[in-house]
C-alpha cells in the first residue's frame, strides 16, 4: 500500500525547483498522473474490502462501488471526467462491481467521489451517492487540490458526526488529496433521555470501571458520553453488504429483495448477542413484509380502543388513562406495559394475516415439520431451515441465529451428550436442540407515553457463574418506516441531514445496556453495598449506567435481538399525536417482536385468557 501511494509523490519533495518541474510533466502528461491517482486509490479500497473478506465472508468480487465526479467548470469538469473513467476501469480490473454514480436507486459498499473541491459536496450527485451507501460503507474522496491551497481549507460541514465517523486523510499530491470517510454502522437517539448528560467528557475513574466489565473495549483519551455510545451501538451491529441484501427475491413480480447473510456474519451475529447481550442487523429485512404488520397492528390497537370506551361494564379510555372511571387490566389479546404503552399479542386484523403468512410459510416449508396453531409458539427443530418469502418470521438468517444462540456446543464435549437418545432422539450428533417461536406481536407507544423504568424481562437461571447460555432472548424491528417529509404528518419529529436520518426522533424507541446480560455489570450498575452506605458509589454508578445505556436508531427492515436478561427500557415517545385530525395513528410507534424461548423454558405473561377486548 505504501508502495502504491507513492505514487502521489514524496510528502519532502516540495523545493520551488521539484514543484515546478513536477507540474510541468504533470501538465504534459496528465494521463500518467490520472493512472497512478487511480491505481493508488484502487489499491487502497482493494486492500480495505480484503481485510474485511474474512471477517465478513463476503469476497472481493461481490462488493460494489459507485463511481463518479462532481467538478463544475469545463476544464476541470473534463479531467475530473478523465480520471472518473480510469478509476472505474481500475476498480473492475480488480474485480469490484461498478454501478453509475447518477444511478438513484443501486445500493453500493463504498463510494469514489471526485470533486473539484468540498463545495462541491453539496451538489445532488454527491447527495445522491451519500443516500444509496449502505451503512458502514465508505466514501474515498478525490479532491483537487488548487494552487498554493492547504488540506486544512476543506470544508467536510455535510458529513456530521451524528452520521459519520471521523475524516481520514490517506494521502495527498500536488494534485489531488484523498479523504476516507466511513458511515456509522448505527446511529442512536442523540434526542431521547434528555435527563442523561451525554456531551460531558467521560472521566478517569469511570472509564477504568467500565474498561475492567467490559473486557478489551476501551474509553477513548477525551471521549464523550455520545461518542462512546456511537462506538458502543456500531460495535454490536450488522452491516451486510450489497452482495447479501440482493441475494434471494421474496416475489415474483416485483423488485423486492430480503438479505441473507453469509456463514460468517450468522457467527458474528451469535457471537455479539453472547458477549454483549443484543446484536443489530441493519436492512435484514424488507419493509415490504413488516409494514404491512405495522399497519395491521394499528388498526386493531385503534379496534380496541373505541371498543374498551364502550364497553357496558367497565370503560377504560386508554388514551386518556387519567380522566378514566375505571384502570385499564390486561386482556387475552393485549396487555398494559404502563400508561399509553400496550402490548398487542392478536386482533382481528393481526389473526387474518397471520393465518394468511403462517400457511404460506408452511407451504413453502413442507415436509420440515412445522406446524402452526393459531396464536401458539412454533417448536422449530434442527431441519427447520426457514423461508424467505411469506413472512418475515421465519427469516432463515433470523432462525440460523437463534440455534446457535441457544446451543452453543464443543464438538469434543457433544459426543457425550448420550441423553440424547431419549424419547426418539437422534443421539449426541451435535445437531441444534429445538426451541419455541412466538407468534409476531407488537408494542404500541402512543404519544405521551413516558420512559419506562430500567428492567430486566426474564431472572437469569442460576447465580453462581457471570452468565449462562441464553434461554429467552426477543427479537424486534419497527412496523413503520421513518419519514423525512413530514408535511403529513407533523405531529412527529425525525431530524434530517441532507435526506439523510441522524437517528433522532420523537417517536424514541429502546434503550439497552451494553454488555448487562452478565450478572456482575448489572450488580456494579445497580446493586446497592451490603452495609447500605451507598453515598460514594452512587454517582459512580449513575455515571456508569449512563455511559453503557445504548439508543440504536432502528429504520424499517433493520431488526434488534437481545437476551432478555439485558437491561432496557422503552424512551418516551414525545410526539404531539394527532394534531390534524386526519390521522388517529399519527406518532403512534408499533414495534413488532417474536418471543424466543429454550422448548422445555415457560414464560408466565400477564395476560388474561378470560377477558377479550373485543
């Protein structure tokens, strides 16, 4: 790599009479400067996606770049021109895909951006490219460099930190200088919890303590509370590439795509929700299949509102929980989390498309033994490899996850397993156990409704070892998708850069602690001292759980897994509701879940079989 940035030119090479003489061959031959501009850049972005064929499994060949230039001006529009066409031939010598850089719709891992300078940054083309990179992908920035001008003139103002990671410079010439830009793999909810401090720089004494919990994650030298949390959330997340988002079509007719990942990332996923508690999958999913549950959701949630305003008996007015005669109760098909927050497990519009996608998926996966019943857990087994095309719940990359997760196995220790042989087993062939898949339900955060208390939704089984195998873990992903025009619908706020979300919004979401499935960072964020002298360790211990308190910002198809034994919280939802009376779901948040579970683990919910709501 080194020897190829040399290519640019010594970084001492810059006497009067070395200057001159370099840009009069440059000006002579302009074809020999644009080559090796481009076989330094190729170089790089080659060297890049290889460190990250192992770590990924996906290979070299199946990465796409958008390629292309904004300069204004003729002369240098034209070399600029120039230089796009050789960097294209570049990178598909070595390879790489290309898509055209004015293609709107094509989805890319990284992005070459030649421009005359950073003003130029703010042209739709360079918008454009910024929207269609995938997160976690990266932008390798050409500029051209002016006469007598410094590095330190550019302007890099529409790359804010929110969505972001720090500019690199990676080289520079007499010519042009090359910047790396890398989006976040997760952005988070810088506007929720306002009551947490997260501009304040974290401090010695908590970062040791954090540093010693959470193994060899460590505090940067004059980090924020927000700049950790940005490093934290990406360092648990998924980022699939273009090559796994378009692998398998889930119709016929029309050009919609569900993600699959590779073998590799499947062991990520597992090995982020061991070690951390969650994992966040950006874009698994296609919107096309979790809307239309959102939607659904909705309209039973607003069924069962008029319905419990009228109810002859016992009226409840759930969106008004203080004018009410009587307290709302929890029923068979919802439950009251707190005020203005439900859980909505069926309804007449939920019952009709889930015996609609369940069928489908049953057809899809005839003779693997599944066997759905109304509104009961499915038993997945070892054979069950899951469709792509019905429903999103039986994902098979979602499903290959959730083995691994709950059977974590040392084939020397396996083959030992002879228990196996009972009741018809197959013996110790090391093959996954089978475990329950709930039925898809969701959470219903209306406006209003405030941040939950911090809590845990399952005890962990035994005390005497940090952290058992998961036995209940959850899996969620937004039934909506965040709006930028919201013209429509002005009672929610998302805030926006340059078409591009910052991960803020009114409508909040969950907060997680990192790393809090483990029994001893739960007892050090919240265990009181055994001789109830707390004063000292209390603010430490604030100070703590602010920091490990993660905000992933999630968008439709992006889905969240975490053992139920982590610590979180649902954010208030601070949206206005309805303020032009054409919308009674305005600001209203569905958060779809699946409930996972161990076979032989039961979960006493608080419903009540007994009384319906509708």
């Amino acid at each position: 790599m080194d020897a190829a940035w040399g290519a640019f030119g010594s970084d001492s090479d810059d006497s009067d009479d070395d200057s001159t003489a370099d840009k009069n061959e440059q000006a002579q031959q302009p074809n020999v400067l644009f080559e090796s501009t481009s076989a330094a850049v190729t170089v790089a972005i080659t060297q890049y996606f290889a460190s990250l064929t192992k770590t990924t499994g996906v290979g070299l060949g199946e990465r796409v770049l958008a390629v292309t230039s904004v300069v204004y001006g003729d002369e240098c529009g034209e070399e600029a021109g120039e230089l796009k066409t050789m960097m294209t031939e570049w990178v598909i010598r070595r390879g790489m895909k290309v898509v055209a850089g004015d293609d709107g719709s094509s989805a890319c891992d990284a992005a070459v951006l030649i421009v005359g300078d950073t003003k130029d940054l703010q042209s739709d083309s360079s918008l454009n490219i910024r929207r269609r990179l995938v997160p976690g992908g990266t932008v390798w920035l050409i500029i051209k460099r002016q006469e007598n001008e410094s590095d330190n003139n550019n302007s890099f103002d529409c790359f804010p930190g929110s969505i972001w990671e720090e500019i690199s410079c990676v080289s520079t010439s007499s010519s042009y200088s090359v910047h790396k830009i890398q989006k976040r793999a997760c952005l988070v909810n810088a506007m929720s919890c306002p009551w947490m401090d997260k501009k304040s720089i974290i401090g010695k004494e908590v970062a040791l303590a954090a540093e010693k919990k959470c193994g060899n994650f460590k505090v940067a030298k004059n980090e924020s509370y927000l700049q950790f949390e940005l490093r934290a959330a990406s360092r648990v997340t998924i980022v699939p590439s273009v090559a796994e988002r378009t692998r398998e079509k889930i119709s016929s007719t029309e050009e919609a795509y569900t993600t699959i990942l590779t073998d590799t990332n499947i062991k990520n996923s597992i090995e982020k929700l061991r070690d951390h508690g969650l994992v966040i999958i950006k874009g698994l999913l296609p919107p096309e299949q979790t809307i239309p549950w959102g939607n659904v959701v909705l309209e039973d949630f607003t069924s069962a509102v008029e319905a419990l305003q009228n109810h002859q008996l016992r009226p409840v007015d759930l969106l008004n929980p203080d004018k009410g005669q009587f307290e709302p109760l929890s029923y068979k098909e919802m439950a009251m989390r707190e005020d203005l927050r439900v859980d909505l497990r069926s309804g007449p519009s939920m019952e009709k498309l889930r015996s609609q996608e369940n069928n489908l998926a049953s057809e899809a996966m005839a003779g693997r033994n599944v066997i759905d019943v109304g509104s009961q857990p499915t038993i997945i087994t070892a054979d069950t490899m899951g469709t792509a095309g019905p429903s999103w719940r039986y994902h098979p990359s979602i499903l290959a996850i959730l083995k691994g997760l709950f059977n974590p196995r040392d084939d020397s220790l396996s083959k030992g397993n002879f228990g196996r042989w009972n009741f018809g087993g197959n013996g110790p062939d090391g093959s996954p156990q089978p475990f329950r898949l709930g039925q898809i339900g969701s959470v219903v955060s209306c406006p209003g409704s405030g941040d939950q208390a911090i809590h845990a939704d399952t005890p962990h089984l035994f005390e005497h070892t940090d952290c058992h195998p998961c036995h209940y873990c959850n899996v969620f992903t937004p039934g909506y998708k965040v709006a930028n025009d919201q013209t429509d619908n002005p009672s929610v706020h998302n805030e926006f850069v340059d078409g591009l979300w910052t991960g803020s919004s009114t409508m909040g979401g969950t907060a997680l602690v990192y790393d809090s499935h483990r029994l001893s960072v739960s007892a050090m964020l919240l265990a009181e001292s055994d001789d109830g002298n707390d004063n000292d360790n209390a603010s430490l211990r604030r100070q703590l759980l602010e920091l490990l308190t993660l905000r992933p910002a999630l968008d439709a198809g992006d889905i969240l897994i975490f053992d139920n034994r982590t610590l979180h919280y649902g954010i208030a939802n601070t949206s206005k509701g309805d303020t032009t009376g054409k919308d009674s779901n305005a600001g209203r948040r569905p958060m779809l879940y699946l409930n996972v579970t161990q076979s032989w683990f039961h979960d006493p919910k608080n419903w009540d079989d007994r009384e319906s709501v509708y």
